[in-house]
C-alpha cells in the first residue's frame, strides 16, 4: 500500500531527478507568475528520499521567488 504524507521541507533539500526529461528553461518565468498570483497550490511529489518525482518546474520557480520551504506529498 502506498502511503502519502504532506510535510513542509526546505528546498534545499530536495533532490532533482538528473533523468528528468522535461526542460523548464523556457516555463519557469510562468509557472512563477501562477504562483504570484494564485499563490501556490500544488505540492511537489518527492519519494522518501527527497527526489522529486514531479514538480521540477514548480521548485525553480519557488527559488527564483525567494522562497525557502514548500509543501510536498511524499510517497512511500
């Protein structure tokens, strides 16, 4: 049974998917006006090693915004 978990972790933290196939260089700049303005909204999902499984986009963008912690689903 898989288990899921909201927690608050620093970014810092989390570790990005180095086989990540989607490129976020030319999205980020949105995804951090969504943020702006509809606050932020959906968690990043990480494993229970800290590796982001989706969300990528949504990190950068959060440090790009100075922020330093961000609600994730954990799945284990």
């Amino acid at each position: 049974m898989i288990k899921r978990e909201y927690k608050k972790v620093k970014l810092t933290s989390l570790l990005e998917y180095s086989r990540n196939n989607k490129i976020h260089a030319n999205n980020v700049d949105e995804i951090v006006k969504s943020i702006q303005a509809n606050t932020y909204i959906s968690p990043i999902i990480i494993n229970k090693e800290g590796l982001i499984l989706a969300g990528h986009g949504r990190k950068l963008a959060m440090e790009r915004l100075g922020m330093e912690e961000a609600e994730v689903l954990q799945i284990t």
